[in-house]
C-alpha cells in the first residue's frame, strides 16, 4: 500500500511539471556535441564515419526511416501539476528554528483521476485550501481525496502596465528607508481597511515573481496574518503583480474577494471576471460621480507611508 499525508493544503498554483531530466542536462552541459547515439564516430564536414555521404554535397543529412513519417508524434506537452503548501495547525513564529521550512510546497499530479474525484481536482484553482489525503507512489503524489474549505483566489501577473499608484508611492517610501521589503495597509475612502499590500525588491539578476509563483519565497504567511487579524472566514483574493516600469513585486491581499476592490483589480490587469466589464456607460458615469462608496483605495497613512497626496488608487482611472 502507497503511504499517505492528510492535511490541510493550499493549492497555491497549477502548472506544467517542469522537465527535472532536461534541466539536468542543461546544467550539464548538454550531450555530446561530437556524437550521435547511432553512430560510432565522431560526425566531421563529411559526416559520421563510415557515411555514404555524396562527394561534393554540402551538408549530410542522416536517412529517415520512410516507417517513421507518418507516425504520430504525440503531444509535447508536459503533464500538469498542483503547487501545494501544506497549512500549520497553529500560528508559526518566523523566528523559530525550521520556520521558512514549514511552508515549502510539494508537488501533486492534477491529471489522470477518475468519477467524482476526478471533477473535484479539475474544479481545483489556484487559492483554495483543501482538506485532502495524497498518495505517494515512487516520490509522485496524488490525490486519494479532496474537499475545498475556503475559495480564495491567487491571481498571478507579470510585466503589468500601470502599476496603481498606491503600490508606486509605497514602494519609494520603502526605498527612501533603506528596505527591501515592506507592507501597508490600504483603506477605503470611508476609512476602511480593505486590503493588505505587500512590496518586495525584484532587483536586477533575481526572479522575485518567480519565486513567489513557485512556493519558494511563500506566501501563505501573508495570507495567515490577514485572516489572523480578520474576525471573519471569508475567502480572500490575492494578487501577486510585478510592474513592467519597476523593480519590486506587490502581494496585495484583498480582503474581500467579492468586493468592488478585488473585482476592480482583476478588470484593471485583465485577471479573470472583472468589475468594469459588467456595467453600461451610464452605470460607470453614476459610479464616477459617487466617490463615497468605498471603491477608491489609498494608503494607511498611519502605518508611516502614506504622506503623499497622490497615492489613491482610482478603481475608474483606466475605464
């Protein structure tokens, strides 16, 4: 019998299974060039040793099998794969010995399930937590059950244009102190807290993005801080955006998922059903004409980078 873990998961993406095997040979620098695995010398300007090559011709080319033509050659695409981070039962402190390790992802199959499990891991995005029991068969894992407990949503976008302001105008007050990173609260114009940003430097010769959408800078700490604060399970949106004009990557925890911020961000950077997409001109006049709905978004000027007066983010700026 295969073993198994049963825990709480967050599906943190779903991508392509990286081809570990190629990644080893590049790093390896590649078969060698001088041979072939059908030949037995080296391949020179008249070909493989031993070759019936013409004399005179420019290049050889080696025969193919008349057999082989009009075989299919199947598909090239690599099998698809679920990002999974395993949730803590309890709060962890950063500081602890082992911490960082608590939130490395593992890897689960998202193809090749059957019945009604079957739809449930098709139905699966990246977000959710689950509770679920996988299955380990030769270092592989794959789902023997899963149930979805919260549908927050990840929401990944790279090189965007326009980044809002708020996150532009956070970011320089980072800079100006000397940081890497920082975090702000933004609020709503009537003075609600709305979402939770985050800012991390993507300087030149690192992949911050990358590493983010991977699992190995997590993100789950983020999001436990959100809904630790939070007296509500509602289901969060979160955006991870890297700017096409700057070098840093935002994390911007929304806490309303179905709010008019949340569906506002997804219409601005083209990220699934948006806000915007759904209204007439005439509905998109009368929200521009009632700013006291709570849809702008600025700083949390307390939290001390917020002393700007243009870091509002106008949800209609880009309508």
């Amino acid at each position: 019998m295969d073993p198994t873990t049963s825990g709480r998961f967050r599906v943190h993406d779903r991508r392509p299974r990286p081809d570990i095997d190629a990644t080893a040979n590049e790093a390896d620098g590649g078969a060698d060039t001088a041979k072939t695995a059908d030949t037995d010398g080296p391949i020179g300007a008249d070909g493989p040793a031993g070759s019936d090559r013409p004399a005179g011709a420019d290049e050889w080319t080696e025969p193919v099998d008349p057999r082989e033509e009009d075989e299919p050659s199947g598909s090239d695409d690599p099998p698809e794969e679920f990002v999974l981070v395993e949730i803590p039962d309890g709060s962890v402190d950063p500081t602890a010995p082992g911490a960082a390790e608590r939130y490395d992802p593992l890897y689960a199959t998202a193809e090749a399930y059957e019945g009604d499990l079957a739809e449930r891991v098709a139905a699966l995005e990246p977000g959710y937590v689950v509770d679920a029991t996988l299955a380990w068969t030769d270092g592989s894992a794959r789902f023997v059950d899963v149930d979805v407990v919260r549908e927050t949503r990840f929401r990944f976008a790279d090189d965007v244009e326009g980044m809002f302001e708020a996150a532009v105008e956070a970011w320089r007050a980072v800079r100006a102190e000397g940081e890497a990173v920082g975090s702000v609260t933004t609020r709503s114009n009537d003075g609600d807290p709305n979402g939770a940003l985050y800012l991390f430097a993507d300087a030149p010769g690192s992949d911050t993005f990358a590493d983010l959408r991977a699992g190995r800078l997590p993100i789950e700490p983020l999001v436990a801080r959100v809904n630790a604060s939070r007296a509500d399970d509602d289901p969060r949106e979160v955006f991870v955006l890297r700017p096409a004009a700057h070098e840093f990557v935002a994390v911007y925890v929304v806490f309303d998922r179905d709010g008019v911020l949340a569906q506002t961000v997804r219409d601005t950077y083209g990220l699934g059903s948006g806000f915007v997409a759904g209204l007439d001109a005439r509905e998109v006049e009368a929200l521009d004409a009632d700013r006291g709905d709570g849809a702008d978004t600025h700083v949390d000027e307390s939290r001390g980078n917020g002393d700007n007066d243009h870091d509002d983010f106008d949800p209609l700026d880009r309508v």
